[in-house]
C-alpha cells in the first residue's frame, strides 16, 4: 500500500466495451472539479476527461480521507478497449500523511519513555507519567490510522473504476517492478 506514496501503482484493465462506449460511461460518471459545502453529486468521481485521457479521484462524503488520484489513458483493443491506469497520493496528501506519521512517531516516543519511567524502581507514577501513557496509547491510532484509510479508498476507487469498465485489472505493478520487468 505504501507504493502509492512512492510513485504510485498501475492498473491495466482489458475491457469488452467498445471506446466509445467507455469513454461515454466515464464521461457520465465524471464531474468537473470545484468546491461545494456539501457534497451531493451523483456522479461517482471527480476530475477531467479529454483525449482519451482522464485525471480522477473518487467523490467520497467524508473529507478525512486519503482519496488517491487516478490517471489513465483509454485505447481500442481487439475486443473492446484497454485502460492504462495509475493510482497515486497527491502532493498534499503525502505531506498529511507524513506529518500524521511524525506525530505518531513522537507519542510513541513519549510513551516509551513513561514505560520505561515505570519500569525504573525509584520512578513513581505522577501526572505527567499518565499523560506520556496515554500518548502511547494514541501512537497506533496516528500510524495505522491513515493506512486503514489509503487502504480502503484505494480497493474503493479501483472496485469503482472496475465496475465502471465492466473489467478486473489484469495486473497491479510498481513503478520499481514496471523497472525491474523493463530491465
């Protein structure tokens, strides 16, 4: 899952539909980009379609999520069309998730320090000791916290863009695998 933070992953997807067929469905589900209080479109993302190529992300209700971006290009093929598909974090989104890291990192450490206080002899428990406990107990929530949500929005938005094709991905690579096979 952390490939999607560095590089992202490709998607390729062997469709029946005809291009003109895809490219009308992904039109229709495409919403153009702009900001709204509430979010009440029934399209199933957003983003840009032009060319036979598209930048999206899924439009979720909630706005604490790591929504991963997808950029893709459609092509015919013998029996229908291929999609070339890349899911990536945004510059922004890979700064927040770094940053909620860091912060998890840092209660870890002021919780280890409270068990390790605990653990001394002449240590004894004061109010300073219970806080630095439950920063430990906040630490696992700070770093697999944004992982369980990159995780469910990334098998969300490719459920999502398979069913839109009518198609599995054929395959899921790496930038450093796409590397390796090249090589």
């Amino acid at each position: 899952m952390l490939d999607l933070l560095f590089g992202g992953r490709s998607l390729i997807f062997e469709s029946r539909l005809s291009v003109e067929d895809a490219t009308m469905r992904l039109q229709r589900e495409i919403t153009t980009p702009e900001w709204r209080m509430r979010e009440n479109r029934r399209q199933l993302f957003m983003g840009t379609f032009a060319d036979g190529r598209f930048r999206i992300f899924r439009l979720a209700s909630s706005r604490n999520s790591f929504k991963p971006t997808i950029d893709g290009t459609l092509s015919a093929a013998v029996n229908g069309c291929h999609v070339n598909a890349r899911l990536k974090m945004a510059p922004m989104d890979r700064f927040s998730f770094g940053l909620l890291t860091a912060v998890g990192v840092t209660l870890l450490l002021f919780g280890l320090q409270a068990v390790i206080t605990l653990v001394d002899p002449a240590g004894a428990v004061t109010e300073a000791t219970v806080v630095e406990l439950l920063a430990l107990f906040m630490a696992p929530l700070m770093l697999v916290g944004p992982l369980v949500t990159l995780f469910v929005e990334t098998r969300k938005a490719t459920r999502t863009l398979a069913a839109l094709l009518e198609s599995q991905p054929a395959r899921s690579t790496t930038k450093a695998v796409a590397r390796q096979s090249e090589a």
